[in-house]
C-alpha cells in the first residue's frame, strides 16, 4: 500500500535536510531561489520539488521569481512560512537551530 506523506514526514525530511550539512545557508529573498546558497525555505523548495513562478520585475529590468509560500506553511503544518523566514532571515538561526525548532513547533491543520 502506497502510503501518503503527512506533515510529520515534509517536517522530518526538513529536518534532515537542515542538519545534513549539503546546503550552504543563505538568506534574503533571492537566496530562496538559489541552490547555491538557499535560506530555509529554499531548501524546502529544493527537497519538496516546489515550482518556481515569475513574480515581478526589479528597478534594473531583472525577473524576480518566487514559490508559493502558503504550500510550504501547508505542507509543514505552520501558520505561515514567515515562521521559517523570520528564523533565517531575520533572527539568522543556524539551520540546525531552525530544524530543532520546526519538531517542536505546533501543528497547524489545514483543511482539505
């Protein structure tokens, strides 16, 4: 039987991601959409095999590309993925810091 993934397992293989050691931390907006150096949510982009979409132009004529970042708050089971940007970014956790915290974060269940 075929076994559908919960948020236990996106949050598990997370975790695992963060802690591996394979990504090099980035932070910022245009460093979720690098593999070179992606902030958390990129590397949940990464693993997870999420899409990238056009949105919008800067000032120099450069194409910004973001995700949908309410489908990485879903599959986590956060309130919202500013939860994951706000430990990156702004507070610059580790990515071992963020992964201990996402397996003790409260479950959001969201319809379906």
């Amino acid at each position: 039987m075929l076994k559908v993934k919960d948020v236990y397992d996106y949050r598990r293989e997370l975790c695992e991601a963060l802690r591996s050691g394979k990504y090099t931390q980035g932070y910022g907006h245009a460093s979720t959409i690098s593999e070179d150096a992606p902030c958390a949510i990129g590397v949940a982009r990464i693993i997870f095999g999420l899409q990238l979409y056009p949105a919008g132009v800067t000032l120099a004529g450069d194409e910004v590309m973001s995700i949908d970042y309410h489908e990485v708050a879903r599959l986590l089971g956060l309130y919202s993925a500013e939860d994951l940007w706000s430990k990156n970014d702004a507070l610059m956790w580790s990515f071992p810091a963020i992964a201990d915290w996402l397996e003790k974060a409260p479950v959001i269940e969201y319809a379906k």
